[in-house]
C-alpha cells in the first residue's frame, strides 16, 4: 500500500473502539501508512502500541468530545458486536453512534466512516446470489437486533451528512479475521490487510458525500457488489480461495440457517 496525494501526513484519525478486534487491526495498519492514531475505548490494552488513548464511553457526550480534539476523520467502530437485549442494544449502539456523530459536528470534524455490518442484509438467502452480487441500493433485512442497529446508524449517517455536512461512508464489515473460521465466511472473508485498504482509501478519498460499501475482499465466492468500493479507491489484494480446501465437502443441509441465509445463524440468535 502506497500512500497518494489525500493522504495521512500530519493528519489524525480518533478510532472508537479501538481496543477491539478490528479496531486492533487498524491503529497497527493505518499508523503504518503514517497516520496519527487516536483511540477511544473502555479500557487501554495490553499492547497498546504509539496510539493516543482516552479511556471512556461513546455514550459519555463529555469523553467523546474530548476524543475530538484536533481529529481529521473518525472510525466508529465501538459497540455491541453480536446480538443482545435491545435495551443494551438501544443504549451502545445506537444511542453512542447519536453520540459520536454529534460530536464529530459539534468539532468540526469533517468525516466518519462509521462500522456497518453485512447483518444489515443477513436475511437474503444465499441462492439469490448465485448469479449475481448484492447491490447496496437493496432494501436493509437485517437478521438482529444487532443488525437493525446498523441499519439506524447508516440512517444516522445519512441524517447528519444531509443536515450537517457530514462526510460520511458506512461500511457493511464482513468476517475480519487473520482467515476464515466456516464455510459461509469463504464469501464474507474481510482480511485484516484489505481492511487496512478500504479504511485508508475512504479517509483519504477527497469529497467523500455520503456512501455505503461493503467491506469485503476479493473473494471468488462473494455475494457482495465491491464496485462502491473501488470507486473510492479500494483495491483489495487477498481473497478466501487459498482456505478453500479446508472446507471441500462441507456444505451442509441447504437448509441449515448457517447455509441458508447471508446472516447464517445470526437468523437464529438470541439475547445471550
């Protein structure tokens, strides 16, 4: 990955959510493309690398102003990951993606690149797309709770790039992990290098407006459209085909929900 003419030179990207998972693979990657990384999250880690950190939570207005300061672009990455009671649902996810859009306005920061999920659209089944890919113009199914949280944060997005200004891109993350753990993820595989990509390309695309993208990589089995993506100059590199083998003849009963749909058993998810 090169660095172009829009890119990190003294400039500063506040990752919420920064101690987790994916938030882990983006302040290493990012900050070596040179960008300043600012982490806001519950707890400092273990391995906390060069970041800055402030310890405190999105739904805090005071903490998430104060992680504010000075930032060019931020990635909304924290919240509840999975599905759970709706109150707990309401409160991380929904109500401290309000609360960090807010923030960003009321700062003058001029992006967020908010963490969608492919839950939104888990309830298409599979078979859809055998012959073609999943545009981001169809209509939200989410399989959650969980999802239906990300489809009101990409509707947030949407509220405060009309109302405000706000540079917005959502990103509909697939499986981001070192490689797939099933089948299913083949198709949604996210590599924690091509999510460095897409998140760099989006922080550093000029004129961004408001967009929704799929984060996925180039896999041969994908259903997702990832066109949105290169039009702001995402090139992924990897793809799920070299774990392929492991997973020969293991495709399981069609009506399995973890075959069936998109969601796989998100569909079947309960609070706990």
């Amino acid at each position: 990955m090169t660095e172009d003419s829009g890119g990190p030179a003294g400039r500063r990207i506040l990752i919420t959510g920064g101690a987790g998972g994916v938030g882990t693979f983006l302040r290493t990657g990012l900050a070596g493309l040179g960008w300043t990384i600012r982490c806001l999250d519950l707890r400092i880690p273990d391995d906390p690398g060069d970041a800055e950190w402030v310890v405190g939570d999105v739904t805090d207005p005071s903490a998430v102003g104060a992680a504010m300061a000075d930032v060019d672009v931020v990635i909304h990455l924290a919240g509840i990951p999975v599905e759970d009671h709706f109150a707990a649902i309401l409160h991380a996810n929904i109500d401290g993606t309000r609360h960090v859009f807010e923030a960003a306005v009321r700062a003058g920061v001029p992006r967020v690149l908010y963490a969608s999920t492919n839950h939104v659209v888990g309830y298409y089944e599979r078979s859809t797309f055998t012959n073609r890919r999943l545009g981001i113009d169809e209509r939200t199914r989410p399989d959650t709770l969980y999802g239906v949280s990300k489809v009101v944060g990409e509707a947030l997005g949407s509220y405060y790039h009309d109302r405000h200004g706000l540079e917005v891109a959502c990103v509909r993350i697939g499986a981001c992990l070192p490689e797939p753990r099933t089948r299913r993820m083949l198709d949604t595989w996210f590599s924690p290098a091509d999510a460095v990509r897409l998140f760099h390309a989006l922080a550093s695309v000029p004129d961004l407006g408001y967009e929704i993208v799929y984060g996925v990589s180039a896999n041969p089995t994908a259903w997702a459209d990832l066109e949105p993506g290169r039009r702001l100059g995402y090139e992924p590199q990897d793809d799920s085909s070299v774990f392929a083998q492991r997973f020969l003849g293991r495709q399981g009963d069609p009506d399995d929900p973890e075959v069936r749909y998109l969601g796989g058993d998100f569909t079947t998810a309960v609070p706990g």
